[in-house]
C-alpha cells in the first residue's frame, strides 16, 4: 500500500496541476473531485509527470488521441492518465 499524500502536498499538488488549457483543467477538475482523499505518493508522482508535459500534448494523452510512449509510459504515469481518462466515477 502507498502513503496518502498529506494536506500540505496536496495542496502544493493541486498548485502544480493549474493548466493553460481549460479542457485539461475540466480533466483536472473531475480528478481531484473523485481522487482527492485517497490520493497517494505515487500517484502524485505520476500526475507531476503528466504536468510536465506541454498543453497540447498532455490534451492528446486525455483524449485518448495518443499513447504515452518511452519514459512516458511508465506504471505510475499510466495509473494515474486511466484515473484521468474516466468519464463517469
């Protein structure tokens, strides 16, 4: 089992998620709505990475338009991209 993030990285997490793109924010939205009190390190860590991606190209992931592929694709990133892509709870 993984370690729930605490309040204060929770809140530095939800900092860190604020987008360009309002589609990405709805997806981000939705996310935190469903996720938030069970969210842990490591998906934390998977959701950064996701962050870390421009836009666009973290706009592709959600639609289902691409894959992540090469150090994208990686167990946590792929968790927490599926968490993201749900359309109902």
């Amino acid at each position: 089992m993984d370690t729930l993030l605490d309040e204060r990285a929770l809140s530095k997490l939800h900092w860190r998620c604020r987008r360009g793109l309002l589609e990405n924010d709805l997806f981000i939205e939705r996310f935190f709505g469903r996720y938030e009190s069970s969210l842990t390190v490591r998906q934390a860590r998977g959701l950064e990475v996701l962050m870390d991606l421009a836009d666009n190209d973290l706009l592709d992931l959600l639609l289902r338009r691409r894959e992540p592929e090469g150090d994208l694709a990686q167990p946590d990133v792929m968790v927490v991209l599926d968490m993201l892509r749900q359309q109902r709870p």
